[in-house]
C-alpha cells in the first residue's frame, strides 16, 4: 500500500485510507525523527492487514438497501432516505429497550439515532441510550444484543463483572454474538 506523509501543525499524529492510499499526518516539530515515523507506518501497515480479516458488509448501493440483513429495493423506501432508515431503526429497537428496561427496573430518558463512522452505540450518564443507523442493516440477533448492552448501562455505567453479568441474564450466548459483531465493518 502507497504511503502518503503529510506534516501538519497539529499536535498529534492521525492517519487514515483514503483511495487505497495510507494517508499518515505528523505533527511538523517530528519531520525529522526518522524511527518515529517509520516506527508510526508499521503499526498502520500491521492494522491495515488485520482490519482484511474483518467482514465488510455493503449495506447500500443504486438499487437496494440492506434492512436486518436482508436485501430490499430502495424504491421501496419513500421520502427522505436517511430519516426513513432511522425510523426504521427507531420502531425496531424501542420495543426492545422498553421490554429489557423493564425487566432490569431501570429506566432511560430517551433514544437517539444517529450517524457515526465508528462508534456503534452509547449510554450517557443520564440515561440517554444512542444507536448508531448503520445498525439497521444488521441480523436482528446483533440489534438485540446491542440493546441488552446498552439497557444494562442504565445500571452498569461501565464493562465491570457485575456487568456481564447482567447481560448475560438476557442473552446467555452474548460472548458469541459480541465476537462475531466485531468482525463486522458497514459500509
């Protein structure tokens, strides 16, 4: 993969792919720090190879969109497209969060949707649950999971035992469904 250096006055390094090419950003007071930066390109190199061994889903192209893995023609879809797809997702997903909240007697404040390129969902400290669109062209097993894991935050604000735990009372093959969902690029 080509290699594109650029200097910036920024403090910190960023990188990113853009049409095939590894663009790498580095603070201009290191131009000179040889180690440092090619030291910075093999780490990009060995994470490029092994984001190949994720799934990249294509969730939209011309003709169809992928709606909880199934394939249906976007003329299907009326109005505005990205407003109809979150609905989409919001009528899915609240039903589960009321059902799930229910049961674990914690309550959320609202649900949002949202588009993101890497953050998939969140639960904020005031209870508010967000759910990133792309969420939407996944099997509903993954929906589901991702619902469970974000109700038991409204009690668990982090990842401790206790929090396993709980999801693990809802969905007891969670630890299967996680791993298969970090496989898992939308595009």
């Amino acid at each position: 993969m080509e290699v594109e250096i650029v200097y910036t006055r920024n403090k910190n390094w960023y990188a990113k792919i853009k049409d095939g090419k590894l663009i790498v950003e580095i603070p201009y007071y290191l131009r000179f720090n040889e180690k440092w930066k090619n030291d910075l390109i093999q780490k990009w190199k060995k994470l490029l190879e092994k984001q190949k061994k994720y799934e990249h889903i294509n969730a939209v192209n011309w003709e169809n969109v992928l709606l909880f893995w199934e394939n249906v023609e976007k003329t299907e879809i009326s109005g505005d497209f990205d407003r109809e797809i979150k609905q989409i997702l919001i009528d899915y997903i609240t039903p589960l969060v009321d059902e799930y909240s229910e049961r674990l007697w914690y309550k959320y404040k609202s649900i949002r949707v949202w588009k993101a390129k890497t953050k998939r969902w969140s639960c904020s400290f005031d209870q508010k649950l967000m759910f990133n669109i792309n969420l939407v062209h996944l099997p509903t097993k993954y929906i589901k999971y991702v619902a469970v894991h974000e109700v038991c935050h409204l009690k668990h604000k982090n990842h401790s035992k206790e929090f396993w735990a709980e999801v693990e009372k809802f969905l007891p093959d969670y630890k299967e469904t996680k791993r298969e969902l970090k496989k898992m690029i939308i595009k």
